[in-house]
C-alpha cells in the first residue's frame, strides 16, 4: 500500500513552519542554525516526495536532494565555525550582542 503525498507534504509544512518559528523567536546562534538546518531538510522532504510522485521512473529529485544535503553540511561547518569565532571574541553567542562586534 502506497502512503499518499499529502501525509509527506503535512510532515514537510510543519517541519518547515516550525524551523521558521524557531529561527524568528531564538536569541542564541546556535538555535538559529538549527532552526535553518530544519527548514532545509523539509525542503528536501518535498523534492523526494515530489520527484517520486511526478517523475518514478528518474532520479533528478534525488539527486538534487543530496547536492542540497552536501550544501547545507557545508553550510553548516562554515556557521559553526563562524560562531566560534564570535564566541572567542565577545564570550556570548546571542544575537543581541553582536553589534558590539561593529566597532
């Protein structure tokens, strides 16, 4: 039995919805990033679900699903390490005090 799109496409909306959610009310870097981290994969969820349901036969869904997973890893390191470089600096890594960076 085949599971219908419109469970994959719920699951997508409110894996998205809720990364939005957290990276419009979080303070610390670090939840942002996750937050970001979440939208994108349910991004992802919905290039699979709709390749598989339009296009069985081939893999362009795919494979653009992983070129964008080796993206946000990439993404993600280059966050991190962006993160530890503010931590080092101003010892806090919310985002109200990144303006003293400015000066």
């Amino acid at each position: 039995m085949e599971i219908p799109m419109i469970y994959y496409v719920v699951v997508s909306t409110v894996m998205f919805f809720a990364g939005v959610y957290g990276f419009v009310t979080r303070k610390n870097l670090l939840a942002i990033l996750i937050s970001l981290e979440l939208m994108l994969n349910a991004v992802d969820i919905n290039f699979v679900v709709f390749n598989r349901y339009l296009f069985p036969q081939q893999l362009e869904g795919f494979s653009f699903t992983l070129f964008a997973v080796a993206i946000a890893a990439a993404e993600t390191a280059i966050a991190i390490a962006i993160i530890i470089n503010i931590y080092r600096n101003i010892r806090n890594i919310k985002v109200d005090d990144l303006d003293k960076m400015k000066y």
